[in-house]
C-alpha cells in the first residue's frame, strides 16, 4: 500500500501562510490535496501540517490531515511522523510537495510505479533541462545518474562539466537532467534516513537527498515530461498561471 503525504508548513519566510492562499477560488493546498486524489496509484492521501488552520481547512474541504510537530527540519521527517501515526500501514510513502498545486497526477503514478519494485529504496523524479538559463540557475538542481537510473549526484551547479564546448550552447551538447521535487520512501528506509545526521555535502547544497547518498542508500530515478510548477513567492503565483494560461 501506498500513501501520498503532502507536508505543509504555515510558516515561511518569503511566503507565510502559503498552503492557505486563494488561487483562483481555490486554495493551494487544496488544489494539491485534489491532484493527488486523482493519482491511481495511492491508497490515501494525508496532509501533514504544523498548524491548526491548515488542519481545520483541509477537513473542511473534506480532506485528511494530520497535526505533526513544529520542528521538523524537513518535509521527510514530517512524512515519517505521519507514518508512524498510521502504525505503519503502509509500504511506500511519496513526498507531495504543498506548493506545486499544478502537479500532474501521472508524475504520482509515475514514481509510484518506480516503488512497486520491493528492492527500491529512495525514488524521484528528473526531467531534461532545455535551456541555457535553467541549467545555470541555482534554483534548479541538477541530477547526473548511472547507468541503472539511480542518483551519483544532485547539485545547484551545472553539471557535468563540459570540457572545450562554450557554456551557451552545454544544453544543446548533452542530456543535463533537473530534479523534479517528488521523493519516494519505502517505508523502512523512510525510517532509517531520518535518523541520518547531517552530511558535509548536504550542508554544503542544502539538499537532503545527498545525506541520504552519503550514507550509501540508492536513489532511483524515473524520467517525466511534465515541469514542476512551485511557488515559492506571491510573485509566483500570477507567473504560473500566466505561464499555464489560466
């Protein structure tokens, strides 16, 4: 069994009160909540928030959700307080993140199916960057994978390193991969990364995910054609729907 978590915090330094904004007659995170229920592939779909009026407007809508603690240093440990509180009904836990309220729900499905095999322990999503501008932007963190698609590496840097070949022209000389922000747990890994302390490389990038690789876990990795659309500012919010033509 699969259960879809959808971290929402209402604090947030550029945006507070995010999950609750009002996008169209809609609020965020419900526009979240409703794309995940459109998935096939999870068997219940939870919000995780620290706060109450995140709490009572999800269940106002009809929705699920959970109180979790204010300090969690991530979405991750928010999930797995989550699952604990299940009593660990479930197999596989995906990460949704609370301010993509555009997300697809076959990028749900496509991790999910990523999960069904028993012997992954980590999933996510990537897809190729097309642009000079996206894969020189720190905002965008880029994958390089194996053979096997499983995660070497996650960076805010452009890489590899293109030797001899004119920056402008690197996206058009090989496949960059950018990271789509959906994660993936079996369940007893969930259990184990978060009691990870964090690494050198993490702090260094400020991603999670290299903790989880320093330590020797492997992070499989699907290919979507559909972007992530997240919003980080209000500004974001009329650029999305500029950009989707809503």
């Amino acid at each position: 069994m699969i259960l879809g978590i959808i971290p929402a915090r209402y604090a947030s330094s550029r945006f507070p009160g995010k999950p609750l904004i009002d996008i169209k007659g809609i609020s965020m995170i419900q526009r979240v909540y409703l794309q995940a229920k459109k998935s096939g592939s999870l068997d219940e779909v939870i919000v995780a928030t620290d706060d109450e009026r995140i709490k009572k407007h999800v269940e106002g809508f009809g929705g699920i959700a959970m109180m979790t603690k204010e300090d969690h240093p991530s979405g991750t440990d928010r999930c797995f307080e989550v699952l604990k509180k299940t009593g660990f009904a479930y197999q596989q836990v995906i990460n949704i993140q609370g301010d993509e309220p555009f997300i697809n729900p076959s990028q749900i499905d496509l991790l999910a199916s990523v999960l069904k095999d028993e012997e992954v322990e980590l999933a996510t999503l990537v897809i190729p960057v097309d642009s000079h501008e996206l894969l020189f932007s720190e905002g965008e963190v880029k994958v390089i994978v194996n053979s096997n698609m499983e995660a070497l590496c996650f960076s805010r840097m452009a890489i590899p390193f293109l030797k001899n070949v004119d920056k402008r022209e690197w996206h058009t000389r090989f496949k960059f991969l950018r990271h789509v922000g959906i994660y993936g747990y079996r369940a007893d890994i969930l259990g184990k990364i978060t009691q990870l302390k964090p690494s050198s490389l993490e702090m260094a990038e400020s991603l999670e995910q290299m903790r989880w690789l320093e330590n020797g876990y492997k992070i499989k990795v699907a290919e979507t054609n559909h972007d992530s659309h997240c919003i980080d500012t209000p500004e974001d919010v009329e650029r999305i729907l500029n950009y989707l033509g809503l």
